[in-house]
C-alpha cells in the first residue's frame, strides 16, 4: 500500500515536472533604433507576434523602440556580447569593421528595389559569415525607402552643397560630404530633429520615410529625388541565445524572419509612395534632381565606389561580379 502511494506521488511529480518543463518560457529583449511607428518597427512586432504563436509563448521576445536600451551605434556590439538577445541596427553604419557592411550604402549600384534584393543576396553570404564571427545569426534584413537629399535651400548642383552642415551617419555620407566640401556630422536617427531644430545641420542623405517619420519638412524645404542608394537594416539574434533554443523555436523563429524579411521589403515600396506625399502635404517641394546634380554626384560616386573596391579587396569584387551577373 505504502509503495503504492509513494509510485503514485512519484508519477505525479514526474508529470509535474514534464509539465513544467513544457511552460518553461525563454525571454528576449530586443534593442531597435526607431520609433515604435516606424515600419521596420512594425514588422517587428509582427515578428515577435509570429514567434509567440508558433511557439506556443514558449519564446517572448520583448522590443525595446527608440533607442531606450541602446544607441544605434551600440546595437550591433550588445547583441555581440549577449547584453541583449537581439538586435536591429543600420548596417552601413558599420563599414568600418568591415567595407562588406557598407555595400548597400555605395552610390547608383542599384536602380530599384528589385536590384537592391539582388545586392542583398550576393551580399547575404559575405554578411552571415562575418556576424558568425562576431557571435550572432542574421535573421532578416530590410531595405528602407531609396536615400534622396534634403536641404534648407535649393541645390542644382554638387557646388550648392558646398559649405553645408551635413548629417552623415556612414563613412560613405561622410566621405560625399568631404568631396563636395560640405561639413559633416554624424547625427544617430533619434537625435534629427533636434540637430535641425537648433540648426546644428542644413541637410541630409536619407529616405522619404524618415523625412516623414520626423516631419523634416518643418525645417528643410527642399527634396531631391536622387535615390542614391537602398541601405538595409538588419536584425540579429546573440548566437548562444539561438543555440539555446529548441530546435522547433530556431525554426519558428527562422520562419518568422523569413516572412518578416518578405514583409518588410513590401512595407519599405509602400512606406516609400505614403511618405513623399506626407513630405508634399507638409509643405515640402519634392523635386526630381537637375542633370547637372545628378552627373556631379555621378562623379562622386564613381570616387566612392572605387575607393571601397580598394578597401574591399576580392571580397569586394566577388560581391560586385556575383551581383551584376544577377542582373
Ligand atoms: N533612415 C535612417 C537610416 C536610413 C534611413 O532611411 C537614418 O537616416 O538614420
């Protein structure tokens, strides 16, 4: 009778313990850069939304919008470190860890969303390998709309932007800045509006979408289509916290991200059409660039674009041959 009782206890802790073992949740922060009404934002909390279900809320992933838990800048290096279990950040941003982080942010390589996805898969190989060894997987990347220049007055042509304070927030800005002789400043998203506001910047490389996520137009009047260049965000997970998961939540959360990433794409095209009227509605002109502008920056990017296949070495012309074969 008493080993009867204690069998019975002892499947009941047994099942206890499965079952427990089962509700186990993991938790993650992630760090984003962005407001919370931005859409890469969005499609992360459809992300998160997705993992939640698919895992049966045994992964609950938390987003932390607008640089609340870190700075862009420090984004990339606290998902490294496993200070936060994912991240997003801006990846040509970090071009100077490594020239193939800046690829998408070289001048004129691609005309339209349709070859900045072919950049972004002869680039994809080379960008897993090195967050590899910087101890974390790549989950998705997402373009924002085409970069185009903003200004407080109007530019014809590369000499007006001579002598203008100019937001940079890659070495490539920065280096366009030097070689139109404007003054360059590095100013993270979550800080522009304050910068034009108190005048500590003029103009600006960017796209419609964050022109109209902080109302630029309350302070520059001027667009200029050129659409230099399609620059992605990318999302990354802490490589421990991934190994650590089961293998059914990795392949949730792998296809979480890949919808994400097809998601993402769509909302960028969209966000992009919605927000050059938001920009003409608050009292921008939205212009397409002169001739004379768009061959000087022509010029520029020519410079530019040799100089990186110079830092780049064969990495870089393997990225290049692979994406213009796909053309
Ligand atoms: N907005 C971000 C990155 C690229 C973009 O369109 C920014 O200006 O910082």
């Amino acid at each position: 009778m008493q080993r009867r009782i204690f069998c019975a206890t002892a499947a009941l802790a047994a099942s206890l313990c499965l079952s427990t073992g089962a509700y186990a949740q993991t938790k993650w922060d992630m760090a984003t850069a962005y407001p919370a009404f931005n859409f890469h934002s969005k499609n992360i909390e459809q992300f998160v939304q997705d993992v939640d279900t698919a895992t049966k809320g045994s992964l609950k992933i938390t987003p932390h919008y607008g640089a609340s838990l870190f700075k862009m800048p420090e984004i990339k290096r606290a998902v490294q470190t496993g200070n936060v279990q994912m991240g997003e950040f801006f990846l040509v941003s970090f071009q100077n860890e490594a020239q193939m982080f800046g690829l998408d942010g070289l001048p004129f390589l691609v005309k339209n969303y349709d070859e900045a996805f072919k950049l972004y898969q002869a680039q994809k190989p080379f960008l897993e390998k090195l967050l590899d060894k910087q101890g974390q997987v790549l989950l998705y990347a997402v373009a924002w709309p085409p970069q185009s220049i903003y200004s407080n007055k109007t530019i014809q042509s590369a000499a007006d932007l001579k002598g203008l304070k100019w937001r940079v927030y890659s070495p490539t800005t920065a280096r366009i800045g030097e070689l139109v002789g404007a003054q360059p400043a590095t100013i993270q998203e979550a800080e522009l509006s304050q910068a034009l506001a108190t005048g500590v910047i003029e103009g600006l490389i960017t796209s419609s979408a964050t022109g109209a996520d902080n109302k630029l137009f309350e302070n520059l009047k001027h667009f200029y289509k050129v659409q230099a260049w399609i620059p992605k965000n990318a999302i990354t997970v802490n490589k421990k916290a991934f190994n650590a998961l089961t293998k059914e939540q990795q392949a949730a959360v792998r296809e979480a991200a890949a919808a994400a990433e097809k998601r993402g794409w769509e909302a960028s095209r969209e966000v992009d059409a919605r927000s050059l009227k938001t920009l003409a509605d608050g009292g921008m002109s939205v212009e397409e660039p002169s001739a004379q502008l768009m061959s000087d920056l022509g010029k520029v990017g020519d410079t530019v674009v040799k100089e990186w296949l110079e830092k780049a070495g064969t990495d870089g012309q393997a990225v290049l041959k692979a994406f213009n074969d796909s053309k």
